[in-house]
C-alpha cells in the first residue's frame, strides 16, 4: 500500500532515501566515545587468533558480492591480510585451500541465500571460523555463523537491493578499520580518520541524493536505449559492477561494467556513436588514467556522463554532463558512488514502465541452488 511506502512511489525509492539513515544504525555503538577505535563486541575470536589470520575469503551473492569486492580492498589496505571475493556458487565445489588461520566471512542480506549457506556449512564442516554480516537477525546465516555482525538496514522490500549493500559497505569498512587496530597493522593509524568521515556519511548521503532531478533527466532521455557500460578503476570498478547489476535488474537495458583500463582490450570495440558510458572518477591516484580512458570512448563519440568529486572543475572539458558528489576520503567513495547509479537503475525502470520493485524472472531471496 502507499503509506507502506512511506508517500514514495515503490519501495526502492524509499529505500534509496533510508540510506543516510541505514548507515546511521549501522554505526551506531560500534564507534568509541573519543571516535578513535572501532568497537565491535559481537565478534568474539578465539584468543589470538586476531593475529593468527593470515587470510580471507569473502563469499556471497549478487549485490552482497558486489560488496566484498569493496570490502577486499579494504581490508588488504589497511590490514595487508591477502582477501579473497568469490562468488558463493563458484567457491563450493572448488576444493579452495583453505587453513586453521584462515577467517571466512560471509556476507547475504537476508540470511537465507542456498549458495551462500553453503559455502558457509563448508567452511564450518573443514573447521574454518565463519564471520556472517548479514541483515537479518536470527536468519539461518545468523544463526550458524561463529560471529556475526548485523547491518542495521530495517526490512528491505524491494528485490533490486540497496540500503543493504551500503550498510554492507559500512560494516565491512568499521570490520577493516577493528582488524587493523587489533592487530597494529599499517593501516591502524588511518582508524580514526577513516572513522570520522564514516560519521559524516549520512549527511552527504543525503546530499547525494539532491542529484535525482538531474539523474531522472538523464534516465529520461536515454532509458530508450539497449545498451550502457559503466567504467571505472580500482573502487570504482567495483562499484561499477554494482551500478551495471541494478540497472540490468530493473530496466532490463543491457549493460556492461568494465575496468577502465581494460577497455581497449575487447570492449572497446562496442563503443560506437551515441553509446551511453557512465564514468566514475571517484579514486584520486587514478584520475589521469580513468580520463584517459575516458577520451578513448569520447573518440568513438560515447556519450559520457561521468560522476566526480564537487570541486572537479577539469572532468566537464572531458566529458558531456556531470553529476557531482560532495568530497570524501576516496577509500570510502562506494558508500556515495553507488546512490547516483542506484537512482539512475530507478528511474530508467520508470521511464521504461517496468515493475521496478518485482522484476521479472528475480526473487528477493533465493533458497534453491
Ligand atoms: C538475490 C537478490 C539480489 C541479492 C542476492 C543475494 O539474487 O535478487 O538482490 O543480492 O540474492 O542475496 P543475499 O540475501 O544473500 O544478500
């Protein structure tokens, strides 16, 4: 019903906006009162076995996949801990070497997913500690894991998932930032910098979220399409991965996420006149490199819609439009990234008259392998 949706027309676009909220919760108790260390009382290690890891393997499904891939990054920069991300339906019948120091950390919305489940019952069966981050408080996930830590999302209706995987993000970020102060690694003096900016998220979530007029604009004008590609380098690959899934969810327009800079090994060769590209220009050590690229699929004459940092006045000499994002830390860009990319999935949708809350063909949750 309409007051289900809080006066919103579906229930993704109510959860788009939950998001400064979401991520709100989802720090809430798990930052000291100085702001300085990472307070994570649900994860209960064994006695050294903080130190003891030696590596990680991150499994999960779809968009919580997606999230791992963040999230192995955050954890091998900050922690120098060698993480895997694999997809859970790949990694169970793998025979993946796995040891008494290996943490394996499953990351499922809702709890429930089969393949994720199973991955996880593995790693128990073979003795290897599970760690869940899931959003459901007493899922299966939940229940069977050695430790867990809850994203503090609220129920999420909509299949196309979204408050979920930036709460994920933020628990991976705040699971990154305990590892490295446990464990004194290289990364530990970045705690508390990283965990301010982590506390100024909502609001410039929510500033994010003032760039829909001009991304249901653009959704307007180019939902008519059969194709997209979103590119990007290093988080912003991963998030372009996630902003492709969404949009191929719920608009059902095809669309592809390539790292930039693999462009001109293959993909390149689809970038013809008029080829929408959404370029994300998020991660500050790679600038030159994703413009570059950039000007690879402009010579093709692409159309580049490129999402940057406010303050970014170089990107408009390179690109056709810009949708600027309030300036953060670069480690942390996915959390704001993704909103744009999510509204852009949405509104496409729309425009296209689909069901943007059920598509077809998809389940919010899938039990069966
Ligand atoms: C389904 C949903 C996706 C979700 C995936 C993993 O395919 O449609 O949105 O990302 O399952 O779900 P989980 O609950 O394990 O995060």
């Amino acid at each position: 019903s309409a007051a289900e949706k809080g006066g919103y027309d579906h229930f993704m676009l109510k959860e788009i906006h939950e998001q400064p909220k979401a991520i709100s919760d989802t720090l809430t108790g798990r930052i000291s009162e100085d702001g300085t260390k990472v307070v994570f009382d649900e994860v209960q290690f064994p006695a050294g076995f903080v130190k003891d890891i030696d590596r990680i393997h991150i499994l999960a499904c779809g968009t919580s996949w997606h999230a791992g891939m963040v999230g192995k990054h955050a954890i091998e920069k900050l922690t120098r801990i060698p993480v895997d991300c694999e997809i859970a339906s790949e990694y169970r019948y793998r025979d993946p070497i796995v040891s008494k120091n290996t943490l394996m950390v499953v990351i499922t919305q809702s709890g429930e997913t089969a393949d994720t489940l199973a991955a996880l019952r593995q790693a128990k069966e073979q003795g290897t500690r599970v760690l869940a981050i899931t959003n459901v408080v007493g899922s299966s996930a939940a229940r069977e894991a050695d430790d867990v830590i809850f994203t503090w999302a609220g129920p999420e209706i909509s299949v196309a998932s979204t408050k979920a995987y930036t709460t994920q993000l933020t628990a991976l970020y705040l699971f990154a930032g305990w590892l490295a102060q446990e464990r004194e690694s290289v990364g530990a003096s970045e705690v508390p910098a990283i965990l301010t900016a982590l506390r100024d998220m909502p609001a410039n979530a929510e500033k994010v979220l003032e760039t829909a007029p001009a991304i249901q604009a653009f959704a307007k004008e180019w939902s008519s399409r059969e194709h997209a590609f979103f590119i990007g380098r290093g988080l912003d690959y991963a998030v372009s991965l996630e902003g492709s899934l969404k949009l191929k969810e719920i608009s059902y327009m095809h669309a592809e996420a390539y790292a930039a800079g693999e462009l001109k090994h293959g993909t390149l060769a689809l970038i013809v006149e008029d080829i929408p590209v959404i370029a994300l220009v998020t991660q500050d050590d790679l600038y030159e490199k994703t413009l570059s690229n950039i000007q690879e699929v402009k010579a093709r004459d692409a159309f580049v819609l490129a999402l940057a940092w406010s303050g970014d006045q170089q990107i408009a000499k390179s690109v056709d439009q810009v949708i600027h994002i309030p300036k953060v830390n670069p480690f942390l860009a996915p959390i704001l990234a993704v909103i744009p990319l999510q509204l852009l999935a949405y509104y496409a949708s729309v425009a296209r008259g689909n069901d943007v809350d059920n598509p077809r063909n998809l389940a919010k949750s899938v039990t069966v392998e």
